[in-house]
C-alpha cells in the first residue's frame, strides 16, 4: 500500500458487490468526516438530520437520492431525446465524410491528434464533474434542477445512473457535441480538399474529442456496472483505454473531492498529485466565500 493515499486504499477496500458501500462497517476515517461536516452545518445555521441505524447514507432508498430522483422531468427527456438523435446524426455524417478524406499518409498524424483529443476529453470531463460536484445549488434556476441535479443523485445512489436507459445517460453529454460537430461539418462543406487534407489532425483531434466528450457518460455508466457488461468494454477497461471501476471508486470515498476525470482517468493520478482540484478550490473559497461541496453535503444530510 506504500505511495497510496488513504482515499485510494479505502475505494480498494469497498466491496466489490456493494458499490453504494452500505454494509461497509463504519471507519474512523468516515466518523471523523460525520463530525466535520456536523461542524460545518452549525456553523452554516443548518440543521442536521437525526442519524438512525436504518437510514441508508447512500443507495436508492436514500431520502434526498429519491427527492432528486423525482425532479426528472418531461422537458429534461424531451430535449435529452433531441440531443441524442442529433448528436449521432451528426456524427455519421463527419465520420463518412473524415473516412472519405483520409489519405494513408496522414494516418500518423491523425493517430497522435486523435489521442491529444482524448486526453483533451478527460480533462473536460474532469472540469465540468468537479465544477458540478463542488459549486452551484440544485436550486439554482435552469441549471439547477437540469443539469446540477444528476450529480448530487449520483453521490447519494452512484448506481443509480445503471437504471437510467441510453437517453438519460447521454442526453446532456451528447448537447455538448452538438455545435462542435455541427461546426466541423460545416468546415468540410466550405473548405477544400487541399485544405481539409492540410488540417486533417486537427479534424482529427476535434472528432475523436468531440465523440469521447459525448460518450463520457456512457463510460461512467460501466464504470458503475457489476454485472452483464460486454466483453470489449471490460477489455477496455482492463487496458484503462476508457474509465476502469476499480479506478473510478476513489472519486466515490466521502466527500468526493479527487479524481474526477471520468472518460479514460488517464489524468486523475497527476492532477491529484500537484493538487490541481484543491488549489482551485482554496483560491475560489479565498475570494468568494464559498464552501466547496456545500450542497453536496445539504443533500447527504436527507436521511429520512
């Protein structure tokens, strides 16, 4: 365990069956966080819930994962569905017209930027997870219920992002895709062939970010699947070529504060080890006042 942190041997030692962690006996690591956070609701003038042996911290019988669960709305699927049959639209027509332009000599060049792409993924999906996780308030109008409301239920229930259907777990990641690949596109009408075949690793590199961007749920979806998953996507999770579970467990340790890059997780270890995360987060609290994970916390409280 030498070179571990304590975050990281704890999601190791989570039971491999129980992913919401609910017959995990209790650990001094876990009551010495309970106390911290008592401190910091008295101190925030909030009262916290009674703690009873049979309320659940986490899992689907939890109170505040099913209030969350409930704001889904009609509206929030109508423009999910949208996005998601938009977004494969789009990306069937890029990647026919790309396969049309590739030339064999342009292959490496097409390799290396389609690998910066996905880095440049990871690291997205690491901003907007730990954006969404620490700032902001369900309450918050438009963004609150829609797009903020996913992660505090993810905390309360993580696997409950296994029972939502394809168009749940993508439509909003699949939105993100919709203008970049709507631009690019565009590029391949208005430019020509001597200057697509110029710029083919950027195109490149905007494709296959674009593509891991939108598919950055589904990859969290498996990282969060126990049971039933295709033998590619746990090949591919072995390789670490996308998120692996094992990994993505250390996010799930109470309160959630590191390795938030959800597409491969190539970048958690290194943005962890120059406190990438926690600097901004000490500079935000410094000049706002904020608390990072306030509400996070609000909704861990919703016991009964």
């Amino acid at each position: 365990m030498a070179g571990k942190s304590d975050t990281e041997i704890l999601a190791n030692s989570m039971y491999e069956d129980d992913p919401n962690g609910n017959s995990a006996p209790a650990t001094t690591k876990d009551q010495e966080s309970d106390h911290r956070e008592e401190a910091a609701l008295k101190t925030n003038n909030v009262t916290a819930a009674p703690s009873s042996p049979a309320a659940p911290r986490w899992g689907p019988q939890n109170k505040g994962a099913q209030e969350l669960a409930s704001l889904y709305s009609p509206g929030k699927r109508a423009q999910e569905i949208i996005c998601v049959y938009t977004c494969i639209g789009l990306m069937i027509i890029n990647l026919i017209l790309i396969v049309r332009h590739l030339r064999l000599e342009r292959i490496s060049v097409a390799i290396v930027s389609a690998l910066c792409g996905i880095i440049t993924a990871d690291f997205a999906s690491g901003l907007v997870h730990w954006a969404a996780d620490t700032w902001g308030s369900v309450d918050l109008p438009l963004i609150g219920r829609n797009f903020l409301r996913p992660f505090r239920e993810h905390h309360l229930d993580p696997t409950s992002i296994t029972r939502h259907d394809f168009i749940e777990t993508n439509g909003d990641n699949f939105m993100v895709g919709i203008p970049i690949l709507g631009y690019l596109a565009h590029y391949f009408y208005i430019r020509s062939p001597s200057e697509i075949q110029a710029h083919f690793g950027w195109i490149a590199y905007v494709f296959l970010c674009s593509i891991f961007v939108a598919m950055t749920n589904q990859i969290h979806k498996w990282s969060h699947t126990y049971w039933g998953l295709p033998r590619w996507v746990l090949l591919l999770q072995s390789c670490h070529i996308i998120l692996p579970r094992k990994h993505h467990r250390i996010h799930h340790v109470a309160p959630h504060e590191t390795y938030f890059c959800i597409t491969t997780g190539w970048l958690n270890w290194p943005l962890e080890r120059i406190r990438f995360w926690s600097t901004f987060e000490l500079v935000i609290e410094h000049c706002t006042g904020l608390k990072p994970r306030d509400d996070d916390l609000k909704w861990a409280k919703k016991l009964t």
